[in-house]
C-alpha cells in the first residue's frame, strides 16, 4: 500500500484560485451586478442632470496662441511635396538590401559552420605534411 500523499503548498493555491474564480463568477452573473452588461432592451443610466461641468483651464483665452506659424506653413508645404511612397525612396531599397544580403550571409556561415564542426570534408592523407597512420599506411 502506498503512502498516503502529502498536501502541498502548491495544492492551497489551486484550491485558494478555485474560490477566487467561483466568487467572481457568483458576482458577475446576478442581475443587480454592476459588472453585467446592460441588455439590447434596457436603456443605459441616466447621468445626473444638475452636475455642473467642470470647465477645461488648459485652453488658452488668447486666440494668436492658436493662429498658425510660419513654420506650420513651411512644414504643411514640405509634407506636400514630398509626397512618395517608403517603397519608391532609395533608403528602403538600400535598407532591404543590406538585410537581404546579411541573411544570405548568416545562413550559409551557419552551414559552412556547421559542416566543419561536424569533421568537414574528408580529405586524402598528405604524407610531406604529417604521417599517415592507421590509414593502411606503414608506420
């Protein structure tokens, strides 16, 4: 017979989540919930009518602080012009050719690597530059 397993920490957790999630589901699925969502046939609640509003005291009152620049102008008249399309620029073209040719080269470096890690080419034996032994070679 085995031994009977002991609770773990991990286990009051699950059971802790367990009761969490039961409560929200309890919460969210009465009818006077808050959290549910109003029906196609009721209508949303009203605001309270006599709440004054605040006022915004960003604006600015003066009104030259909104007339437009010189430099609105000049950068309005820039965009304009300068009208082409990021595939028609030679920065894009210069840009995806450098990744194109970095990716081609990351690939075949990692095979070229790759097949020398793992012994390389097998080459005949040189015997002017080292000694060819176990090859069928005499010692």
């Amino acid at each position: 017979m085995l031994p009977r397993r002991k609770r773990t920490h991990a286990s009051h957790v699950g059971l802790g989540l367990a009761l969490v999630a039961s409560a929200l589901l309890i919460v969210a699925a009465t009818p006077w919930s808050p959290a549910r969502a109003a029906e196609d046939d009721e209508a949303p609640k009203a605001a309270v009518p006599d709440a004054p509003q605040v006022e915004d005291t960003d604006k600015p009152k003066d009104k030259s602080l909104l007339a437009q620049t010189p430099a609105d102008a000049a950068v309005a008249k820039k965009n304009q012009s300068d009208n082409q399309a990021f595939y028609e620029k030679w920065q894009f073209w210069a840009l995806s050719g450098a990744i194109a040719v970095g990716v081609v080269a990351a690939v075949w470096g990692s095979i070229t690597l790759y097949h020398s890690l793992n012994g390389g080419d097998v080459r005949p034996c040189n015997p002017m530059f080292i000694h060819c032994y176990g090859q069928g070679e005499p010692n």
